[in-house]
C-alpha cells in the first residue's frame, strides 16, 4: 500500500517536473545556499520549535538531496532506489503513528528551507498536512528600502506578538492592520485561545476563498482576509455558519479582485450624462410611479458642522429641483459604530439611493451595498478602492489656486496663512494649489501651513507669531455662527474683512450624479470591470466656484473671472509647468500637467509652503477616524 503511495506521488513529481521545465524554470527544489544574502548582511536568530506551514516549505538548504524531488517537494527517483525505500517507510510510519520527529529547517523572508527532513516533508505534502513540527532557523537580512524587505520587518515585529507563521501580505503595513483588525493594540501579546481562534477563522475562511478559485487571483491569502475581516468583522466573520461564510464570501468577491489591482481607480473628471430640456423623471417614470426616495447620512448636523451644512443645502436644492419626482431623507450625528444602524434604518424606508457624506463611512457602504446589491450608495471620498459602492468629491483645488491668488495680490506683507483641517487625500493637492496661485501673482509670497487638528496649538496665537495679512480659513460657516474668520480674509486689528470664498455646489453635484443614474449613463461608466469609479468633478461641471467681496479690487476680480474661465475651459491646469518642492524638483517637463492621480494622491509641499504634514500621532483624537481612511502619512 505504502508503495503505491510512493508511484503515485513519483507520477505527481514527475508531472510538475516537466510542467516547469515547459515553463523554463528549475524543475527541482529551490536551495537557499543559491540566493542566501552576502556573509556579514545578515544574522541567524534560534526560533526553537515552531509548526512549519508546510506550504511555505519551498526547498533544501544545501544542494544534497534538491535534485532528489521536483519542485513541489514530490519524488523523481525510481521506486527501486534507497530513497524509495526510505520513503516508503516513513510513509508507514506516517499512516500507523504519525511523525513526530521534527526536521531542521532555516526561515528567510518567511519561507522555509529544509536541512534535515526532506523525505519527511516530502510525505506530509503528499498526505495534504498543514504543519509539521521543526526546529527553525531564522535568517535576519539587514534592513533595506525594498519593499519585500519592509514587509518582513513588519512581520517579524508583529510575530513578537503572535507568533503566527502561515499568513502573508504584499502591502506595507498590512501586520499592524491585521493587529489593529482583530481588535489588538500595537505590540499586545496574544493569548493562546487568541491563536487558536485566529487559527480557526482563517482555516474556515481561505478554506472558501479557495474554493472559489482564490489561487488564481494575483493577491495573497493575507490580503484577502485582512479585507474581509476589515470590511465585515473580526467577531462577525466568526459567528457565521459555513453556509453563511460561503455566502459572503462570494458577494465580496469583486473586492477580492479589485485588490489585484492596487487600488486602481477609474475617475470621472465630468458628467457623462446630456441634460434634458425637462425633468427626467416625469419621462422615465409613470405617473403612477411612486417618488424616488433618497438618503443622506451625515456625521454631524448642519448646525455644528460647514461641511454638513454644505450637503444638506445640496440636498435641499435635490428636492427642489425634481420635486414632483423624488423626496430626501437626512439621518444625522453618524459614528463610525451607529453608522451601519443608519444605512439600514434608510434602507427599511425605502430608501434606493443612498449618499454617505463622509469618508469614515465607506466601510459601512462597502457592506450595506454588498448586502443590499438593488440599493446604489455613494460615498464622498477621494481614492477610495470598492467596486460596491461608487465615490464622488470635488476638485477643490482649482478653487484653492484663485484663493492663492486673490491672497497673493492682497498680502501687503508677503506673508500668507493657510489653516487646513486633515492632511488627506485632496486637501495636499488644496494646500499646494494655494500656493502656486499666491506665488504666481507674488513671487515673494510664503504660505504659513497651520493645522487644526493637530493636538495643543493655539492657532490665533500662531497667526500672531507670523504676522501674516492674509490668512486662508474654513471654507465656510453654519448659519449659527457669526464668525467671519472663513474664506480668504484680510486682518484689521482683530477684526477680519472678508475678500473671497470657495464654494462647494453639492446640490449640482447631486442633481448630476442623480441625472447619470436616470437617463442610464450610469451603466455606462462601469467600462472597466478592474477599477473602482471615482466622480472627481470641478469648475467645468459647475461644482465648484469662488465668491468675491465687494471689497476686492476691481483689477483682481476680472484677474479671478479670467482664471475661472481658463480652468472651466479646461485650458490651464494650477499643476502644470515645472514645480518645486520642499525638497527640489518634483516636475521638470514644462510642457506637462500633473495627471489627476498624481493630484489626488500628492505627499509633499510646495517650496513655498512654511510648515509639514503632520503624522497620525500628532493629531487630535477626533481625526484619528478620517485618517484611517484618507490619511497621505501613516
């Protein structure tokens, strides 16, 4: 019997064998000693006894007995060899007791290397076992920049907590993610039941994503769980049945392939849709239709909040607009832990197009939308991966050059402040845009970065330090407030005269990204199954403008009338030409405009700027969860 185990796994060595000489790669075991790093770039460190994951045993670590099997650890040599014989045996021993005796085996980058043991990996692989006792080696390479090697110092810091062999990531950061997942502070010690249900969640969950053909996706088991479990829930994924697993497993799978592609984005610059002469609803809807009812979930009120207020006069002007047609509902004071109760209270309601105003609340859109797949939700976030749920944010940042200008030409001084909020996605692109317009109109002009969230900063106090004549506020107030401190404004004594404002038009955002959905170019978007949909709109689709006081110069009004038309037109992009940063050049074509990603996902400051980007740890509490999921630093 054990003998022909011993054919059977001759014949699966022999087919791997030829399959990768087809392919032109070595067709016997992979040896350490052939690409170990150079001697003094790296140091050995005892792990002791330690399961091996035997998918992660790759080959030898001498050269001895490599050519003794084919790649996947299977025999080459004929069944009337030693080996065989050798092999055979442990194969009996294998079925009757088990093997107990642990091989000898070196650890690099996570993948193990045999040194005594060969034959008896060779018959736990052939018995489909997923461990096998060893003691193990670890080869500890110097640290680098490559990317490979930070993502093994990330491992080797998270195994000092969890001591966890068998799961991989090919993303920087991704360990402290899992930590953070499975509801673990950094650097906390796991318990033994921790491990054990870890073990076991994992097992049931790749058991089903491999299933479904996870093996063929160009992503690791790792990142497909770290995905799941962050988009569903630790606890959550562990409570369900195996039918109930299965199931969401597959619902999720287009986030599975999306992560494939690294996040890739397809942005809508513009409105794909042509506008009707009357409203479309009254022509794509019979009369007897009843209305379309839409939501709007916001994480404050329009009383405590510019920004919610800024979308709630967006919702307004939706209604008024089609108000035969559709009606709105609003659900406010939305937390990252009510929020998924929200989307379902709209949902029960009726509600069958849904906006999340904030980009904490993407998580929660990603589920709802893979749960309810006849509900289209949107969430306002820039460079968000989910092809569930479609994002839209403004292309503030044409409005912000102006504002640079306006600044520029009205700074007695040369001195410019600029009080920004949190240091993500679009609001660098928002900073920098800033000061090229200042610095286009003054050469001299220096813009003074303040922050608002970050943690113990007295901001008037900073103003004062830099005496700055024109300082770049909140883009807007709350009608509760009498504060004038927003916009562009200029100092007299304590008091602020207001020169300029930008303005977000989310009622015409809406009214658009609606239209898109009712004369069905909607569908028409979705032209590349691999990418997320980003609607990335501006001036040219009349999202976005800037309002001037009277108190502005004749002179600078027309200059700002001109700019506006230049960049509605599409014929003049603030990120174009050479530019410097900080540190040196960043573009040296200047014939070339920045590309929209390039925008969006900037990391650095513009020469002129006097200031940096603050890490997460620097900020207040209240930024942590806009952060996490739009923060540029980690």
């Amino acid at each position: 019997m054990a003998k022909d185990d011993y054919m059977k796994a001759f014949k699966m060595g022999k087919k791997d064998y030829q399959s990768r000489m087809l392919r032109g790669v070595k067709p016997t075991l992979q040896v350490l000693d052939d690409f170990m790093p150079e001697k003094g770039s790296y140091h050995e460190a005892p792990l002791g006894l330690v399961q091996v994951p035997i998918a992660q045993i790759l080959g030898t670590k001498t050269v001895g007995r490599s050519s003794s099997f084919a790649g996947n650890f299977m025999p080459i040599l004929r069944e009337d060899t030693e080996f065989a014989s050798k092999w055979i045996n442990l194969s009996e021993s294998q079925k009757d007791e088990g093997i107990r005796d642990p091989i000898k085996v070196y650890e690099y980058m996570n993948k193990f290397y045999v040194e005594e043991g060969n034959k008896r990996v060779s018959v736990m692989k052939y018995f489909g076992a997923v461990s096998i006792p060893g003691n193990v080696i670890r080869i500890v390479p110097k640290r680098t920049e490559e990317k490979e090697n930070k993502i093994y110092y990330e491992f080797m810091e998270f195994y000092q907590a969890a001591p966890i062999n068998y799961i991989w990531f090919s993303q920087e950061g991704s360990f402290a993610k899992l930590q953070k997942a499975v509801g673990k502070a950094p650097g906390e010690v796991w318990t033994e039941d921790e491990l054990l249900k870890f073990s076991a969640v994992y097992t049931r969950f790749t058991a089903e994503y491999e299933e479904n053909g996870g093996n063929k996706l160009k992503i690791t088991e790792g990142d497909a769980f770290l995905a799941f479990i962050s988009l569903h829930g630790y606890d959550a994924v562990d409570e369900k049945t195996t039918n109930e697993l299965r199931d969401l497993v597959e619902k999720t799978w287009e986030e599975f392939e999306l992560l494939q592609e690294e996040g890739d984005i397809e942005l809508k610059m513009k409105p794909s849709h042509e506008k009707k002469s009357k409203p479309l609803l009254s022509m794509l809807l019979p009369l007897s239709s009843p209305r379309l009812k839409a939501a709007f979930i916001y994480e404050k009120t329009p009383g405590t909040s510019a920004w919610t207020y800024a979308h709630d006069l967006g919702r307004q002007y939706l209604e008024q607009t089609f108000p035969e047609e559709l009606t709105t509902v609003c659900y406010e004071n939305g937390t990252e832990e009510n929020v998924d109760a929200l989307i379902q209270k709209a949902i029960d309601a009726g509600c069958k197009l849904i906006f999340t105003t904030t980009p904490p609340f993407v998580q929660a859109s990603v589920k709802a939308a893979i749960a309810n797949p006849d509900v289209r939700i949107l969430n306002c976030s820039l460079n968000t991966s989910h092809r569930y749920i479609r994002t839209y944010y403004s292309r503030m940042h044409e409005a912000k050059f102006l504002m640079g200008a306006i600044a520029g030409a009205m700074a007695e001084n040369n001195k410019l402040t600029y009080i920004a909020d949190y240091p993500i996605f679009g609001s660098i692109a928002n900073i920098n845009a800033f000061a090229l317009g200042a610095k286009m109109i003054n050469p001299r002009a220096k813009v003074y970065l303040e922050w608002s969230t970050m943690k113990e900063v007295d901001l008037d106090e900073k103003i004062r330090e830099t005496g700055s004549s024109c300082i770049s506020g909140r883009d807007m107030v709350i009608p509760e407030e009498a504060s004038r401190f927003f916009g562009i404004y200029h100092m007299d004594g304590d008091h602020p005269r207001n020169l300029a404002m930008p303005l977000y038009h989310w009622g015409k955002f809406y009214e658009q990204l609606l239209r898109t959905i009712l004369d069905g170019t909607w569908k028409d978007d979705d032209t590349d199954s691999t990418k997320a949909i980003n609607y990335w709109w501006g001036m040219s689709a009349g999202v976005i403008d800037v309002v001037c006081s009277r108190q502005l110069p004749i002179g600078t009004r027309r200059l700002v009338e001109l700019l506006k038309a230049t960049i509605s037109s599409e014929k003049f992009n603030p990120f174009s030409g050479i530019l410097y940063s900080q540190t040196g050049v960043v573009q040296e074509d200047p014939e070339r405009s920045m590309l929209p990603e390039e925008i969006m996902t900037m990391d650095w400051l513009a020469e002129n700027v006097i200031g940096s980007i603050p890490t997460k740890d620097e900020l207040t509490e209240q930024a942590e969860p806009v952060i996490k999921q739009q923060g540029v630093k980690g």
